[in-house]
C-alpha cells in the first residue's frame, strides 16, 4: 500500500472519528467544560491568591524608607482579588530563631526581618539585605508571599535590596501557575482516556474486527485516530487558554504555536499510551481502572496543583518518570514566563523521548491485538 | 469442482493458563467455487477457530491455507480485499447512520464513490432499510442491525463471504429474509462459508457440510449423504450420532 493511500485510510477512520464524538452530545459539555472548571474550582478554591495573611514584620529600624515599606506591603490588594493581602503585626527585637517558632505555631505565615540599618543604607545606596521567613507547609501562600516581596523590592529600591528566602517555590500568581499545567493534564487525561475507550470500545461492539478485515493497515487506523486526537486537543487548549485569560484574566505571556508544540508532542505518547493501556485490558472497565492506575498519581505526582520542590524527593523521582512533569515545566514556561524554545529544549527533548517510547508500544500493542 | 480455499494439516493451539490447547487438530478440506458451505459442530469443537484461521483473523500453529490461491499468513492483504465477514456480533458504528456505516466500509474498501452510491442505494432496498437510511443504528432492532451487518461486509462485492451464525437469536421472517439473501448472493457466483447451529439451516441451505468435533474433521458431504450414510431422517441424528450426546460448555 502506497502513503497516498495510507493517509487517505487514516482520513475516513479521522472523520469518522469526528462524527462519533461530536454526536455525543454528552460528552461535548465535559470535553470543554472540564478544564475550566478545574481551574474555577482548584484556583479559587484553593486561593487563587491568598488573602489577609498574617505576617509579621520584624522592624529594628526607625527610618523612614523601612515604615514606607511596611505600609505599601499592608496596603497590597492583589490583581484577583478585592481584599488586602496582608495583614501585618509589628514587633522588633526578635531573632530568626524565633520567628521561626512563631511560624511553627501557625501564627504567620511568614516573617519578614528588615535590619536596623536599612534606611541608612537605603539612603546612602549601599546594599542591603532582609530576611524572609516562610510557612513552607503552606506552598502556595508562601509563593505568593515569596513572589509579591521579590516583585517589591524589584520594583521598589532597586537592586541593591535584596532578599534571603530560606527555600523557594512558586512564580507569579497561583491561576497562573495552574492553568498552564491543567491545560497539559486536561490533554493528557482527555487523550488517553478517549483513545483508550474508542480502541476499548471498538473491540467490545465488534467493530475493530470490521475494520481490520478491511484492506486498511494497522498504522493507518492508528494515525487517524491520533489525527483525530492532535485536532481534538488542540482545540480545547486554544479555547481553554482563551477562556482562561478573558475570564479569569490569566497571564498568556508565550507564544501560541510554542504551546501548540509541546501540545502535539505530548500527544503522540497520550495517544500511544492510550492504545497500549487498551490492547492490554480485556473490556472498558478494566481500561478504565487502569488508566485511572496511570493518570490519578500523574494529576498528584506531577505539580500541577502545587509546586514540585514542594514534595519529597521520592515523589519528585517519581514525578520525572512521568511525562506530564516535561509538560508542565514546558507550558509554564513558556505560558508565564514567556520564554521561547531555547528554554523549553530539555522538556521538549524529553517529551519526543516519552512519545517515541509510548506510541512505539502503543503501535507494537495494538498489532498484536486483533 | 475448482477449490477456492484449500485448508491443509491445519493446527491451532491456543496457550490458556499454561496449558496448551488444541483447538484444531490437523486437518484438511477445499471448498469449492461458488457453493455453499457449511460448519457446524458442538461448542468448542474449533469451528469459530477454523473459521477466524481463513478469514485472516489469526494466524495457524501450523498447516496452510490458501484462499483464492493466496497464503494467509503471508498474503493477508491479498485476501481481505476479496472476502467480506459478517461477525457473529453484529458489529455496527451505534453513533453512525446505516448509511455511514455502509459509506465507512465501502470507502476503506476504495469503492470508487459512484459505484458505492448506487450499491448503498440497491443493498438497502434489498434488506428492506431504505427507510431507516439515515437513522442511527444504535436505535435498530437485532433483525435490523444483522440485516444491515450482511450488506456492509458485501459493499465491496466480495468473491467470498464468512459467515459467523447467521440467524442466531433471530425471529422466523427475518432468519427466512437471511436466508433468502444468502441463496441470492450464491447464485450471484458468490462463496458463501458460514457456522451454524441449527441443523434445519444447514440442511436446507447448503451443498456441504463440514461436521467438527473437539478439533477434528469428523464428516465433509452433502446433507442427503451425510443422512443416507448414517441411516438418519434428519442432519441432527448424523450430527449427534457424529459427536455424541454429551453437553459441552
């Protein structure tokens, strides 16, 4: 069989494909529906950005740049949100150490030590270093508190302040974070799981065996429903960041076909892996559970909902064993940081690795199927 | 008489649980050009696997079968272009038309667009579902779904049809209207192999018989010699006087 012939069998099975979904009627308000309510539901519910935090501010200096700095940080009304971010309590006279005890009784979820001679040093344009101190048990309040005072003292007094953060997570704010990783896990979910049971599906009703009797190549069959899915999810990424940023005013800092990249990658071993997990279980609900088996741990595992260098190190082996982690670093930076390819080359490389071992098993699977 | 698939010391064993099985056990038959021929046997008599081996389905322990002078194993894709299955399940896109499960089959078989237009039109006249042309099957009745099931494995006009238990689970009309259709496409040139378990349907339908037991070839004539060798009345004394009277499951 000739490729003009190969790719025009993978164009029925595609448009095929198109037509059994979008007739299910059902299924079309989950499709789209899901992802923005993850990030409605996570990114709200767990704080999109937090607020009235208690923080303490150790302030040993009685110059006037130390009480503006304090008062423009207790004044702080975050872009998502109408309340002041902070709420601050004053002290002086108190030493790491014991600040530190302080945010281990949950009194504050962080501690910010500004030095005796800040002003002076301020005025004088010498450099100058705080302290911050952080409840790191809380991952996503600390990266917000991290990220607000390294955005202050940035914009603020320039580089000659700097700031000492014992441990570091988080960028930006948590919808921006989120979103970037939840359009990833909802293309990794949705492929797997739609491939899985189209394949699961097909061998229940019969159908595969139709098809296979037909002078149609294995390869074609699995092209076109990986065509099927590239098409698929592609769409629901353009309309999830689209609805992202318009509604919840999500940063989209990169560029749409860099995200499109990652995306059709990533795919290519969703889809292998979707096949795979189906050639190996005998009917849907086995499918099902052990997909379940592969997807749930990658939704907890991989940092989509909090930061990596939050877990511990045994999860974070585990985590770069799936590809979703690559993906997620990927999106997020270029989704938030707006960098370009140079700086997604690792993840990239990694996931083509990722896609060239799950659909080779996904292919190599399903030939032995029927 | 021409043989159009030739089945020789053809053996399947299956490993089920570490224990081999023998499904098939070595044997040989033709079935000729143009006739009707038939495969019954109790359950587990390695009929289904007889016939999954030369409709390309799986692929022989050891033997060889040649359809239309092509090797299964090595030219499978010689052979599923000519021949056309109808699963015994009836194995229908639920979410497509009638008409778009006819239309799928015929353009993964390259029926040139033309020619598939009017064989849609003509094969849902033929089974009676012109009306129900652009409904989805999902909603059909067994006796609908199996109707529509033959003529999407005939949209290619296949020289051979496999037939998987054409009337199980059917209603009278709709097993006389399969069998009509079975008796039209014979006399249209075409070889027609199916299993069966009704006995009557084997009798009244086909040129020969094929009787299987536990893997093996037990009996290949035509039903009036089958009955005037074992002194029977009926095909279902031969067959029970053939494989014996013990349930298997």
């Amino acid at each position: 069989m000739n490729i003009k012939s190969e790719l025009k069998k993978s164009w029925i099975i595609m448009i095929k494909e198109f037509k059994q979904i979008f007739r299910k009627k059902a299924l079309m308000i989950p499709l789209f529906a899901f992802p923005l309510i993850m990030i409605i539901f996570f990114g709200y519910g767990m704080g999109g950005t937090v607020k009235n935090v208690d923080i303490l501010v150790v302030n040993d200096d009685t110059g006037t740049a130390s009480s503006s700095l304090v008062q423009e940080i207790g004044s702080f009304i975050p872009k998502y949100g109408d309340v002041k971010m902070f709420s601050i309590t004053y002290t002086k006279d108190m030493g790491q150490s014991e600040a530190e005890r302080k945010i281990d009784a949950g009194l504050y979820k962080a501690v910010l030590i500004i030095p005796q001679d800040y002003s002076e040093r301020v005025a004088k344009n010498e450099s100058v270093t705080l302290t911050l101190l952080t409840d790191s048990s809380d991952t996503t309040s600390s990266g917000i508190i991290i990220n607000f005072m390294k955005q202050l003292f940035a914009g603020t007094a320039g580089s000659l302040v700097s700031l000492k953060i014992p441990d570091i997570y988080g960028k930006l704010e948590y919808l921006d974070f989120l979103t970037p990783a939840v359009i990833a896990l909802t293309v990794f979910f949705g492929t797997v799981q739609s491939t899985g049971y189209a394949i699961a599906g097909e061998r229940q009703d019969g159908t595969i065996v139709r098809i296979m009797m037909t002078p149609v190549s294995r390869g074609a069959v699995i092209l076109g429903k990986t065509l099927h899915q590239l098409i698929l999810q592609l769409a629901r990424a353009v309309i999830l960041i689209l609805g992202a940023t318009v509604i919840l005013g999500v940063t989209m800092n990169g560029s749409w076909l860099l995200v499109a990249l990652v995306l059709i990658i990533f795919t290519f071993g969703a889809v292998g892996l979707g096949i795979a997990m189906s050639a190996i279980s005998e009917d849907m609900t086995s499918f099902q559970q052990l997909s379940l088996l592969f997807t749930l741990p990658s939704m907890f595992a991989t940092g989509v909902f909090y930061p990596l260098s939050s877990v511990p190190d045994w999860m974070r082996w585990i985590a770069y064993t799936m590809p979703l982690t690559f993906a997620n670093n990927a999106m997020r930076t270029i989704m938030v940081k707006g960098q370009g390819l140079a700086f997604i080359a690792n993840d990239l490389i990694i996931l083509i690795f990722f896609a060239i071992f799950y659909f080779g098993l996904g292919v190599y699977l399903f030939r032995r199927e029927v | 008489m021409e043989p159009i698939i030739e089945v020789r010391n053809l053996t399947k064993i299956f490993l089920s649980r570490r224990a081999k099985v023998t499904a098939v056990d070595d044997i040989s038959f033709d079935v000729n050009r143009g006739e009707i021929f038939g495969m019954i046997g109790p359950n587990g008599a390695g009929k289904s696997t007889t016939f999954a081996m030369m409709s390309t389905l799986i692929k022989p322990t050891s033997g060889s079968i040649k359809v239309s002078g092509f090797d299964v194993e090595k030219e499978g894709d010689r052979i599923r272009p000519i021949i056309g299955i109808v699963p015994q399940q009836y194995s229908l896109y639920s979410d497509l038309t009638a008409r778009e499960n006819l239309e799928l089959m015929g353009n993964l078989y390259d029926v040139p667009k033309k020619v598939m237009k009017e064989r849609i039109e003509y094969y849902l006249k033929l089974v009676n579902l012109e009306a129900q042309a652009d409904r989805f099957t999902g909603r059909f009745s067994g006796g609908m779904k199996q109707r529509l099931s033959v003529v999407s494995a005939v949209i290619h006009d296949p020289a051979i049809i496999f037939w998987d238990e054409p009337t199980t689970g059917l209603d009278p009309q709709t097993r006389q209207a399969i069998w009509k259709l079975a008796r039209k496409f014979n006399t249209e040139g075409k070889t027609l192999i199916f299993t069966t378990h009704y006995m009557e349907e084997a009798d009244k339908l086909c040129d020969r018989v094929a009787i299987m037991n536990v893997g093996k070839l037990v009996a290949l004539d035509t039903p009036q010699n089958l009955k005037r060798a074992s002194n029977s009345a009926s095909l279902e004394d031969v067959f029970i006087h053939l494989t014996g009277e013990e349930i298997r499951d």
